[in-house]
C-alpha cells in the first residue's frame, strides 16, 4: 500500500551542533532523509548518534543548524509538535512503560491522533503474537518483543519518518531479524527511517545510504555498493588510511 508518493524530499538536517555542557557532542553534522529511503547513522560509543537522533526529535536544543520536515523549518518546534508533524523517535532502549500492559503501552501512540492506515488491527497483523500478549504486563516480555512494542507505540502516530535509536540493541539474532523484516513494509509506504545501529554488516544489507559519525563528526558517507567495510570501520574507529595501509 502506497500512502506517501517515493523518493521525496522529508527531513532535512543542516549543520547541526550540539552541546551537552562544555562538550561538542556533535559538529556542523547535516543529513537527509527522502520518503521510502532508509538512511543509517553508525558510529561507535558515544559518536554523537542519539545526540543527532534526539536533537531531530526536538529532545535536545542545537546551538547551530537547522531541521526542516516536509520543507517546513522546525528548529524550534516542541518534541510533541514534530510527533504531530509525523517525526517520531524509537529511542534507544525502548522506553516502555513497565506496569503497563502491552496494550496500554501501544495506546500512548494513539493519543495525539494523527490521522493515518495504522491502527491496532493493522499493528497485530504486523506482530501477530501481540494481540494475544495485549493484556500483559510490557515487563513480562522479552526484548526482541518490546522492541516490536515500541516500533508499534511509534507507528501508531503514523509517522512520515521514524527515527529508530539501535533497535537491535541486546536482542538476539532471530528477535533482531523479526524487527528487520518489517522494515521493507514501512518504507514500502513512503515512510523514511533514519536508523542508528552500531553493527555496520547489518547496516549495509538495509539502508540506502549511510553515514559515520565519529566523535560528532562526520567522518564518512556513501552507499553501501560503494563502500568496502574496512573503509567504515576505519572511519567508525578514527584509523587513518596509513594506519589502515601500513597495518
Ligand atoms: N544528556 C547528556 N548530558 C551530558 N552529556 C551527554 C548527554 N547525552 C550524551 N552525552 C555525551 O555526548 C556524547 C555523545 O553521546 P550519544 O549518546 O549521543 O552517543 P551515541 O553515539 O548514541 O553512543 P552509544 O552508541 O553509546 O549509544 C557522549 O560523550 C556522551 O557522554
Ligand atoms: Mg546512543
């Protein structure tokens, strides 16, 4: 089902800079994302990916730069405001609400009403087995299922963009390959996915593009076809190309 006509521009980040304290956590960083297109940020500890994940969600305030959504500026929109615009984060480490059930996790998705295909109906036929765990505590499940809660919580605001924060965080290999083989359904829709991961293999099999960020820095970008992964890697850990060569 198309909603969204492909390959238009969506989110538009320019020169962003941002400090945590005294910290540059990250420097003049720019990226963009169109509809349908799946852009990944890799990076090691502490590169500066949530920082540019959560300062687009309107989490944290740059010093320098700009966020346009749908060619429309919102530097200066409020987190709830953009959620309503349709940018919506994943954040790292899910963020679920633990007494609550599964259900009433994924209706806090729902309260600001934009309107929109996703629905509870269309979320279980995604995640069969979660209609089956609604009324479960989001604590009972494991983390390859609250990471599937939150994606759910996420696109039932009906997001035009999805900012996902290293959904395969902890999970295992198969719960890792569920999260991932809903991904071609999403951006089949026209929604565009900015995805920060830390594992560059799984990266290259999914994204369009990508980009490396190196201490807030970019350090590199390019297409997965035109990258060899020890390029990444060295980029990913600030190994100079006579380092590289000469190791
Ligand atoms: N709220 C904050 N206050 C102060 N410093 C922060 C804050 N958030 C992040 N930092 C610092 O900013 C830098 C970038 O952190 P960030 O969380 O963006 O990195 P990351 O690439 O997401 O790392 P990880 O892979 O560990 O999640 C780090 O040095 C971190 O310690
Ligand atoms: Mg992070």
């Amino acid at each position: 089902m198309t909603e969204e006509p492909q390959g238009r521009e969506l989110l538009e980040v320019r020169d962003l800079t941002v400090r945590h304290g005294q910290l540059v956590a990250l420097h003049e960083v720019s990226v963009s994302v169109r509809t349908g297109e799946v852009v990944a940020i890799v990076g090691a500890n502490g590169a500066g990916k949530s920082t540019l994940l959560r300062t687009i969600a309107g989490l944290h305030k740059p010093t320098q730069g700009s966020v346009s959504f749908g060619a429309v500026d919102i530097t200066d929109y409020p987190p709830d405001q953009r959620v309503r615009a349709g940018l919506v984060l994943v954040p790292e480490g899910r963020r679920l609400f633990a007494s609550l059930s599964v259900e009433e996790n994924l209706l806090t998705g729902c309260y600001l009403k934009r309107g929109g295909a996703w629905d509870l109906a269309r979320v279980f036929d995604l995640f069969p087995w979660m209609a089956e765990r609604r009324r479960q505590p989001a604590s009972q499940l494991s983390g390859g299922q609250q990471q599937a809660v939150a994606l759910s919580r996420a696109l039932l605001t009906n997001p035009r963009a999805l900012l996902l924060d290293e959904p395969s965080l902890g999970l295992s290999p198969v719960a890792l390959q569920r999260i991932y083989s809903v991904l071609p359904e999403l951006v089949g829709s026209g929604i565009g996915v900015l995805l920060v991961e830390q594992d560059v293999r799984r990266v290259l099999r999914v994204a369009d593009r990508l980009k490396c960020l190196l201490e807030g820095r970019e350090a590199l970008e390019g297409v997965p076809g035109g990258l060899e992964i020890e390029e990444i890697e060295a980029a990913y850990f600030g190994i100079s190309e006579r380092a590289v060569t000469s190791a």
